[in-house]
C-alpha cells in the first residue's frame, strides 16, 4: 500500500468515524426534539378541537361538529378526528379512519372517568402516529371524548433530510482528505523518496531481477533500496580490499622476480667463470690420483675432487637458479612425485626420528609439468622442512584443488595445491620475506647454499605457478606449492 494510501486511511477513517457518530446523535437529537415539538403542537389542536366541539355541543349544532371534524381531518399533521359518547360509544369520525377502528377502549374508560388527556403512539396503514384523547365537558358533566390522531411520518422525513446532508457533508469530507493528503504525500514523501532511491541506485543499477514481486509503499521501498545499496557498497568495499592485497602480491612477485632476474644475470656469468677453472682442476687432480702412489698426495687429491665436487654442484644450481634449465613438459601425477619423494627420503626420516604422512585428494588431476624439475621443488621443501624439525616432528604432505585467482588476478583459475605442513620451529616474521632470496639462507656454512627456495621458485613460476609460505615460530610452517591445471601452449608428449 503506498504512503498516500495508508495517510488517507489514517486520516480520513477517523474523520468518517467522527462524522458518522455525530450524524447518528444528531439523529437521535433532532428526533427527540421534533417529537416533543410534534406532540406540543398536537396538544394545542387537541385543545383547540375540544374547545371548538364543547362549544358546538352547547348550542346543539352537531352538523357544525361534524363540519369541524371533517374540516380538520387532513389539516396540517391530523390524520383525523373520532368522537366517543359518555357511554363509551364511538359517535363519529373522519373518513381516513373509516378504516383504523379504535383499539383502545382502556384509555377511554380512563378519560371519561378522570377527564385528563391520555396520549399514546401506535403506527396506523404504516405510518407513526399520536393519538390525544380529551374529554368533552358540558355544565360538569362528561358528555364523550373527542380523539385527535396526529401523524409522525413528517419527523421520519425530516430525520431522512439530516442523514442526507450528513452523508453529503461525509463525502464531501472523504474527497476533499483524500486530495489534500495525495497531493501532501506525492509532494513531501513520494518524490524526495523517489530521488533518495535514484540516488542509491546510481551507486551501481540493480537487475531487473532483483525488483520486488510484492506491493510495498515509498518507506519500505526505500529500506530496501538502502539495505540494497549497502550490500553492494559492502560487496564493492571487499572487493577493492581483496584486489589491492592481490596488486601488493603481484608488486611483491614483481620486485622478487626483478630481483632475483639480475641476480640470476649474474650468477650465471659466475657459473660460467667458475665452470671452466673447476673442470682444469678437477682433470689434473685426477690425473695426479692415478700417477701418485703417496698415502699424502691421494688423500689431499681426494678431498680436492670432493671439494671441487662440491663447488660443481653449487654451480648447477647457479645454473639452474639463472634459468639456465630447459623444462621438458609432460602430462605428469604430483602423486607420483610426492611418492617418489616420500620413498626417497624415507630412511632419512626415520635416521632423524622424524614422522612423515601424506594426506592426498583423490581425485586430483594431472598436470602439465616438468616431473623431474618438480621433484626437485618437492625434495628441497621436504628437506627443509627435515632440518627444521631439529627435536623431532612431523610433516604432512597434502594436496587438494582449488579454484583462485589467476596470477593476472582477472579470472579464477584451477590449481593443484601441495602442501608441506612441518612441526618445526618456524620462520620467524624479520626473515619470512627473504626466504626466497637467492643465498638467503639460516643455515652453518657448509650446509645450505640458499639457492633452494629461489630455484624452486623459479621452477614453479615457469609453471605458471606460484609459492607461498605461514609460517609461526610456535606452530610450524606450511609452504604451499601452487600448480595450475591449464597451462597454455602445451606441447605434446608422453605421460610422466
Ligand atoms: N620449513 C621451514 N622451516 C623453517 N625455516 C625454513 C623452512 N624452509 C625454509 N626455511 C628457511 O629458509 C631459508 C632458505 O631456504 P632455502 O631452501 O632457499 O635454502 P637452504 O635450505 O638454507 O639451503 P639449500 O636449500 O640451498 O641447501 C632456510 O635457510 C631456512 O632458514
Ligand atoms: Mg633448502
């Protein structure tokens, strides 16, 4: 129900109350009134007509009584007139009577016998009427009684009269409310709730869709715009939130990759310089292992073909820091490799005393990926996951799919995410940045080059994929490997 709607209800429904009760004591009023005006008036005739038939009878002219009877009947209000003997008899009476007998012979017995006027009320052919019943005197003596019948109906229409006007006055009241109200409520509710509600639209336009199916009137139809537009403001406010933590993510990858691109400039021309003068040493050392039979000189020899051994291997994963590798791409199972994995680090697991699950989806598609290169991303995470778990641990291995926004950030993307959930001591919050730095690393000399985290990176951002760490010094780190479904451009070959 609209606003004007309810405002004439409100308004005019009281007035028609206030009106029709008024009307209806007016009625009743006006009623009382007239009848006691009517029944003063017929009291006075009577009167007059007593007096008049009295005198009459005293000179004995009963055709002057007959004449006034007549003459009366029909006069003004006066239905008619009946003259009674002393005895009671019924003597005379006008012609509209003829058909009414009298019926009201105690009434009569009263006036002739206390010669007072007696008045009733009774309907005659459906009519209200007033009936007066006088004596007629004549020196002391009760000689009949005369009846004078006064007709009501005019009161009825008098009554009708009043209720019409009211009734008029009533509607004329409805319609002059329900313009002032209609005009009042489209000029100070409709419209500036109309402008309220165009202007949460502009917020952003709603579907044809979402508009209601019910009548609603201007104030809820405007709760619901502004709920409405808050809900969108609300959607809007997250969304710009979710977005800007998504372009830091991105400037982050960004600056990393820039990074550790001039790193990996140099770090290949390191490895080249490096490459050769090792591979010189490494010839002549073995050439002096064979010619040599002195304990001292082999066993100098063989710690320099370690050493050397141990620079070469640095060098590779220089190399393959530098993007120097060339990824073989292959449909390839993640279960298979995390198996591989499992298998191969196994022994050292349980030298460690350490525990390690897998916790696999299983349905989880294969993707197109570098099985061997991947490997290598899942051994050095699982690695360093061991070497956190100084006092014993466990680490659980997972995966599952999940859909996510795609590294351009404009559209969801399906992923294979591995999960290397460790109990170790943690990351703490001053280094988690760097973990993924190039030579960035928290372990003795001797021990960690740093180049894991950054090569992995690499491998998997060459994936089209992306690596994230949480990591807290009391609960342990996850590192989470993301692997998307699709890859474009993906060339053919033999499942891994
Ligand atoms: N699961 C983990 N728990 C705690 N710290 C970790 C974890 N994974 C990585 N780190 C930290 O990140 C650093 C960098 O790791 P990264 O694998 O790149 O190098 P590294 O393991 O030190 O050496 P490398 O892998 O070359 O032998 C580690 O030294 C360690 O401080
Ligand atoms: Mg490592």
């Amino acid at each position: 129900m609209s606003i004007g709607t309810r405002l004439f209800v409100w308004v005019a429904g009281p007035i028609v109350l206030l009106l029709l009760c008024a009307g209806y004591l007016e009625e009743r009023s006006s009623r009382a009134r007239l009848r006691d005006e009517l029944a003063r008036e017929g009291r006075a005739i009577s009167r007059t007509v007593q007096l008049a038939i009295e005198d009459a009878l005293r000179d004995r002219q009963l055709d002057d009584v007959r004449d006034l009877v007549d003459a009366i009947s029909g006069y003004e209000r006066v239905l008619g007139v009946r003259l009674f003997g002393a005895d009671g008899g019924h003597r005379y009476q006008s012609q509209s009577l003829t058909q009414y007998p009298f019926l009201n012979p105690g009434s009569l017995e009263r006036v002739l016998s206390t010669r007072e006027l007696v008045e009733w009320r009774r309907r005659i052919g459906g009519q209200p009427t007033i009936s007066f019943l006088l004596p007629l005197v004549y020196r002391d003596t009760v000689i009949g009684a005369v009846e004078v019948i006064q007709l009501e109906s005019y009161i009825e229409e008098d009554v009708r009269a009043t209720r019409r006007s009211i009734a008029l006055l009533t509607a004329v009241m409805i319609i002059a409310t329900g313009l002032t109200v209609s005009i009042v409520a489209t000029l100070a509710v409709a419209r500036p709730i109309e402008r309220l509600v165009a202007t949460a639209r502009a917020i952003q336009p709603m579907h044809e869709e979402d508009s209601p199916k019910r009548r609603e009137n201007e104030f809820e139809r405007l709760d619901r715009e502004f709920r409405e537009m808050i809900a969108r403001l609300d959607a809007a406010s997250r969304s710009l939130v979710a977005e800007q933590a998504e372009r830091r993510r991105v400037e982050a990858n960004l600056r990393s990759a820039e990074r550790l691109a001039s790193v990996g400039v140099l770090a290949a021309g390191l490895a080249h310089e490096i490459g050769t003068p090792l591979n010189v040493i490494s010839g002549r050392a073995e050439i002096l292992l064979r010619r040599e039979s002195s304990s001292i000189v082999t066993e100098n020899t063989q710690i320099i073909t370690q050493q050397v051994d141990r620079i070469s291997g640095v060098v590779r994963r220089l190399l393959d820091f530098a993007k120097a590798r060339d990824l073989q791409f292959r449909e390839t199972d993640i279960h298979l490799l995390l198996g591989r994995v499992h298998e191969l680090l196994a022994p050292e697991f349980s030298r460690r005393g350490l525990h390690c699950g897998l916790d696999l989806r299983a349905d989880l598609p294969a993707i197109w990926g570098d099985a061997e290169r991947l490997t290598d991303v899942f051994l050095n995470v699982t690695v360093n996951a061991m070497d956190a778990m100084e006092v014993g641990g466990t680490l659980k291995i997972w995966t599952d799919l999940v859909s996510a926004a795609d590294s351009s950030a404009e559209a969801t993307e399906e992923f294979v995410v591995v999960g290397f959930d460790d109990s170790g001591h943690g990351i703490s919050p001053e280094i988690v940045d760097r973990i993924f730095d190039p030579f960035f690393s928290t372990k003795d000399v001797g021990h960690g080059t740093g180049l894991g985290l950054s090569v992995s990176y690499g491998i998997v951002t060459d994936h089209g994929g992306r690596m994230d760490v949480d990591s807290s010094p009391t609960q342990g780190t996850r590192m989470r490997v993301w692997l998307p479904l699709g890859t474009p451009s993906r060339p053919e070959g033999p499942r891994a």
